[in-house]
C-alpha cells in the first residue's frame, strides 16, 4: 500500500487529531492513502468513528506503536 501523505499529529490534544485529518481529507483525491499519526488516547476511538462518519473508509485497522497511534485511510 502506497501512503500519499502522513499527517504527523503527535502532541495535539483531541479533537486537533479528528479536525486535522478531516481538513487533509478534502483536499485528497478518491483513493488516496492518508497517515495520520497520534498520540491523544481519545483518538484510538473518535479519528475512526469520524472519519467513517464522513465518507471516507479506514484502508487498515487502527494500531497502536508505543505511545503512538497509526491510521491509515483512504479518501
């Protein structure tokens, strides 16, 4: 899987994590990968939820790295 763009959020509080990934969304073409990085445990639950709120789908499960928390998703 090839990731477009990473999004490197580690030390934003919740919610930055969900309004960031979102703002980056919207201006991706359909099928492109999107890397979001965190480290807010809120977003573990409220990144995914969100995003598949709005349309877009998750192209691997969430996982965590440490402190660090991974999603990939496609636009």
């Amino acid at each position: 899987m090839v990731i477009d763009y990473t999004l490197d959020l580690r030390g934003e509080p919740c919610p930055f994590p969900v309004i960031y990934s979102l703002e980056a969304l919207k201006d991706m073409k359909k099928g492109e990968i999107l890397q979001v990085i965190a480290d807010c445990p809120a977003s573990f639950k409220n990144v995914p939820e969100e995003v598949l709120k709005h349309g877009y789908t998750l192209a691997s499960e969430p996982y965590k790295q440490g402190q660090d928390l991974y999603f990939l998703i496609r636009a």
